[in-house]
C-alpha cells in the first residue's frame, strides 16, 4: 500500500514548485492527531458520534466548509461529529490507524460514546475500510461516499470474476503489498457473516471515477444500504448523498 502511496507523491512532486512545498506540509504527521468536535446540543453530550475522514485532496476542516455538519444538525438526529485532520502523510507513513484509535476513538469510547461511525470520503474511504478491519469491535459501522477500493486491474479481476462472491485471488496475499485484495477479501466476509460485522452504507455518484468499483460492491449490499446520485467525484454529490443518507436510515443509535 504504502510503496504505492509514495509513487503518488513522487508524480505529484514532478508537477511543480507550489504542489512541491503543499506536498512536504501535508506529510508532517502530528501526535495527537488533530481533530475538530461539533456538538449536535450545548447541553448534553449525544451517544452517537460521526468521525469525518477526508480524502486525499481535502483537509478534515473542509466537512464544515462544505456544509456536512449543517447537514447533520438539519437533519435533527442527536449525532456529534468530529472532522480528523486524517491527511495523505498519515497513509504513507502507516500512523494512520494507531493514531486514529489512540487519539480518537478510544478517548470517545472513554467518554461514553456508545455508537461510533466512520465516515470516510475516497481516501477515506479506504482508511474507514481500514480501520474496520483492523478494529472491528470498537465501531458501529462506516458510512462510505465514493471510497477508493482499489487500483484498476484488482477491479477488472474482481469484475472478470463475475463479481465479489465469486472472486478469490488466483495467489495467496503478500503483506502489505497486496493491501487492496485483502480489503475485498475483508469485504466479502464481513458481508456475508455475523460474527464480528460491521455495518456499511455506501454512496456514490453514477459518473465518478469509482463508480465501477463502488458498484461492485454494491451488488453485495441490501438496496436500503447502497444511496446513488448523478454527480462526480466531488463535494455536491457527496452532499447530496450524505443528506439521502442520514434521512433514509435510523440504524446510527443501534447497538454495535
């Protein structure tokens, strides 16, 4: 994952002097993990908590630029949200899901969150998809806007395949390497068992970039999990999605 992470930065680097500088910024990995809190009521704490992660060009800031923490307070649920400050640089350097679980969902499972959903755009997707895998018994669920779910020819394999119940990697995964199949393999298995599962609600724009992938893994969820929308890869169809997303499910106060 992370070799192919650092070929990213090299190609953005090659681009000029501005992305140059921005990119070198972006990599400054900081503990604790920065993070921005929003009460849904001044006065009590809600049980419920939405972990924004944003993508690989945004910054945990553009969740409230981009009207998602209106979106939740308009929709009446008593939901907190926090916005992680979840960069690029915490995916290449692998502090991503240590400095995600230490900085930010034990210390809310301290406060007595009882319910903790992620939600991940593109890049962040991928990290909620992640994270799930890795700590599956510490969320209620993941909440997926358009995720990046692998490279092209991983997608073409699955698809090949007739899709995912029937794909199994023609080899045996190695490491981190092969960090894209691993997650579909995670997929499969979380969609298809009880023990340990954790909920997915997916949207995506029919003319995104991912929209290939994403519907691939839609085929494998209930129709009431899966929210789509004419739109690209971008903020007002994810807002779009997000708002269908929150008025058409009351699964976030359910227990984990």
């Amino acid at each position: 994952m992370y070799n192919k992470l650092k070929k990213s930065i090299v190609n953005m680097l090659l681009t000029g002097p501005v992305l140059l500088s921005s990119c070198f910024l972006l990599l400054r990995t900081k503990v604790p993990l920065e993070a921005t809190y929003y009460r849904s009521s001044e006065q009590t704490r809600s049980d419920t908590l939405f972990v924004l992660l944003p993508g690989r060009k945004s910054r945990g800031a553009d969740f409230d630029r981009h009207g998602f923490i209106d979106i939740v307070k308009k929709s009446g649920l008593a939901v907190d949200c926090v916005a992680v400050e979840a960069h690029f640089g915490y995916y290449v350097k692998r502090k991503l899901l240590p400095r995600l679980a230490a900085d930010i969902i034990q210390p809310a499972r301290n406060q007595g969150y009882g319910h903790i959903w992620l939600v991940g755009i593109s890049m962040g997707g991928l990290g909620a998809l992640l994270y799930a895998r890795e700590h599956p018994d510490t969320i209620s669920g993941v909440i997926l806007l358009a995720p990046f779910l692998g490279d092209k020819e991983v997608i073409a394999e699955i698809d090949q395949a007739g899709g995912l119940s029937h794909w199994q990697p023609e080899q045996p995964l190695v490491g981190e390497a092969d960090y894209q199949r691993a997650i579909w393999l995670w997929l499969k298995d979380n969609l298809t068992t009880s023990s340990n599962r954790v909920r997915l609600i997916l949207g995506y724009g029919l003319q995104d970039r991912f929209a290939r992938a994403n519907s691939l893994l839609a085929t494998q969820m209930s129709p009431e999990q899966v929210f789509t929308t004419m739109g690209g890869h971008d903020w007002e169809t994810w807002r779009q999605l997000f708002t269908r997303i929150l008025a058409g499910s009351d699964d976030w106060h359910n227990p984990p």
